[in-house]
C-alpha cells in the first residue's frame, strides 16, 4: 500500500517520478501508467493529480526549469554583469539540454508543454535581456535592442547545445569559444573579456536527475 501523503506531497513525488522517467525514456514514452509504477501507486491516483499525460509532463517540465531558472536568477544576481553573461552562455550540463531538445520534439504533439515551452523560453530571454542592459548601463558594452540581442544569443547557444550535447559535431570548448565570441562582438565588448570573466558555480544541478 502506498504512504499516505498530503495533497502538495504527493504532486510533488509524482513530478519527481515523472522527471526520472523522462530524463531516461523522453517525453514521448513516458504514460501514466509508467509514472504510477515508478511512485508505486495505483494508475487512478495519478489521474486524480492530472487528468492528461499532457498535463503531467508539462508540469514537470514546469517544475524543473522553474526551479534551474531560481538559481539561474539568484547567481546572475550575485555576479557582476559580464560574469553573468559568461555564466550564462557557457555550455550546460547534457541532461539539461537533453530534456530540452526532447522537450522542442514533443511540444509541437502536446499543446501543454507547447505553451510551457514557450513561456519559459520568453522569460529565459528576458533574464537575459536584463544582463545585456547591466552590462550596458556599466558602461562595458553596447545594445541598440537588448531583446533582439537575447533572442539572437538564445538561438545561437540553443542550436550549439544541439550540436555538441546530441551530435557530439563540437567540444564542450568550442561551444563556449563560438558563443563567448559572438557575444563580445555582438555587444561590443572586449575580446576575450568573457573567458577571463567566467564564474566556476555547480552546473551539475537539473532538477531531473535528482
């Protein structure tokens, strides 16, 4: 017999069970039933949680890049700005990317993970819009369109995590070299600054292998 657990609990051990599963299977093969026995709970009780596997998996993707995106804050908070900038273009752990890119595969098959997807990625760039202003008001670069200048830097490190995390085309180094030199000719910063800026934090925490 399952513990009992309150309401809040339980949500959260079935978005836990179901970041195990897609870390390991993808979005696309986790069902209900596999979430009910990763938890050990009855198929029902899951669906009291969520009434979809669409819902499901969109709340967990919701969880995790909530709780990545917290501590994404926090840091580039602490960090003066081109350290915060180098933080943030630097390559990411490959489970990160990997529930990622599986995340761009399904959301066009699943309308809830679509709108999660979406959203996160606009908030993602606006945190990023927010550094490329710090780094202009400190008088270090330039930007006529700090939202344009976040979108373009998101592509580029999105497509980057492409090719080095699931194609294994580029190294870890030439991920960071490619997207440190964009940026600094970008914005108008001094070659090299980005390297020799770099913060050494823990990238080794996505929520989905906890």
């Amino acid at each position: 017999m399952a513990t009992r657990l309150d309401p809040a609990e339980r949500r959260e051990q079935i978005i836990a069970a179901t970041l195990r599963l897609v870390a390991r299977d993808g979005f696309a093969r986790v069902t209900l039933r596999d979430v009910a026995a990763e938890v050990g709970v009855v198929h029902g009780l899951i669906r009291h949680y969520f009434a979809t596997r669409e819902q499901l998996v969109a709340a967990a993707f919701d969880a995790a890049v909530l709780a990545e995106a917290a501590e994404d804050e926090e840091l580039a908070t602490r960090l003066e700005p081109i350290p915060a900038l180098a933080d943030w273009l630097s390559t990411t752990p490959r489970d990160h990317y990997f529930v990622w890119i599986d995340a761009w595969s399904e959301a066009p098959r699943n309308p809830e993970l679509h709108a999660s997807l979406t959203r996160h990625h606009r908030d993602s760039d606006a945190r990023l819009a927010g550094i490329i202003r710090r780094i202009v008001a400190a008088g270090d670069g330039t930007s006529a369109d700090p939202e344009a200048d976040a979108r373009t830097l998101t592509a580029l490190i999105d497509g980057l995590a492409v090719q080095h995390h699931a194609l294994g085309l580029i190294d870890e180094a030439e991920a960071d070299r490619i997207a440190f030199r964009t940026a600094e000719a970008r914005l108008g910063l001094e070659a090299g600054v980005l390297v020799r800026s770099r913060a050494t934090p823990d990238r080794s925490r996505w929520a989905v292998t906890h």
